[in-house]
C-alpha cells in the first residue's frame, strides 16, 4: 500500500517508523510490515519482541483474506467496508474514492473507528483480517457487490470462493 506523500525525507522516515510500530502493535508480522512500510525486518522483530514480549509467530503468510474468514464473520466484513469506505479521502488523486489509490494510515484510522463500535474486543476482526481484505480488494483477488435488497455492500468473492451472499439478509 503507498503512503500518502510526505514533504521531506526526514518526516517520511519518521512517518514510516510511527507506522510499522502501529502495524506492530496490531501485530501485523514484521515480513508484511516490512513490505508495506519498506523498513528493516530485523529492525521490526526487535520491536514486535519489545512491545508483545514473545518472539512473532512463525509459518506462512496467509495468501489472501478467505483463509481468514468464516461465515459469522461476514457482517463485521460488511461493517468495515462500510466503514473504509466513508473514510476514503475524494480529492483530485482519487476523485472516484477507488479502493485502489488509499493508504495504509486509511486502513488504520478505518480499523481504529471499527473498534471503537465494540466493548468486546476478543469479538473484533483481527487487524490482519482487515489487511488482507483491503489488500485482496484492491488486486481484484476479492470483490464488493451490493445486494438488491437492502443495498448494502458485501464481500462476494475470494479466490474463486463463492461466500454467502450478502450477510444482512440471509
Ligand atoms: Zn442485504
């Protein structure tokens, strides 16, 4: 995901770092933070070690977000998309609102507004849910229909999955 544009070097070192902990914090793995903020993945595990005071986990990467979801899931999905949506900045570099042409400090002041809607947060999609989702939609691995009836908008597809149609309604 690009960052929006940051007018000295300096300050977009400093952006990156105040990032790539945030994502830490959420506990995005160092190798998917590393990618996305362009930052040393020895110097992201030194911080995911400091800040979760364990080692970050090890194995595969998910490869997209339907590995991750199940169908209870789907409303929160439905909620978040909601969500991302109305925050997606309109302006002359992205005049349609695309999915394509955010950030990831959209994605994370859409996941910090997401959480503040619940008291329970062992309910909450994980950050890396989140993640995966946005990126999924913005390759065209996943894709947002609307449904007929009540017009919201929901996650149809990923990776040739078919889902459960629109959450509200069924
Ligand atoms: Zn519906």
């Amino acid at each position: 995901m690009k960052f929006l544009e940051c007018d000295s070097p300096y300050k977009l070192e400093m952006k990156r770092m105040e990032i790539a902990r945030k994502l830490i914090g959420y506990q995005l793995r160092p190798p998917q933070v590393a990618i996305t903020t362009f930052t040393n993945q020895k110097k992201l595990r030194l911080i995911w070690n400091e800040m979760h005071k364990s080692s970050p986990p090890k194995g595969l990467q998910p490869h997209s977000c339907a590995g991750l979801l199940k169908k209870r899931d789907m409303r929160d999905v439905a909620t978040f998309i909601a969500i991302f949506r109305s925050i997606i900045p309109k302006n002359s570099l992205n005049p349609e609102g695309s999915f394509r042409k955010t950030s990831i400090e959209n994605l994370i002041d859409a996941y910090e507004i997401y959480l503040t809607m619940f008291e329970k947060k062992s309910q909450v999609l994980e950050f890396q849910t989140c993640f995966y989702l946005i990126r999924d939609i913005r390759y065209d691995i996943a894709t947002i229909a609307t449904c007929g009836t009540c017009k919201c908008e929901f996650l149809e597809t990923a990776n040739d999955k078919a889902f459960w149609g629109c959450p509200f309604c069924n």
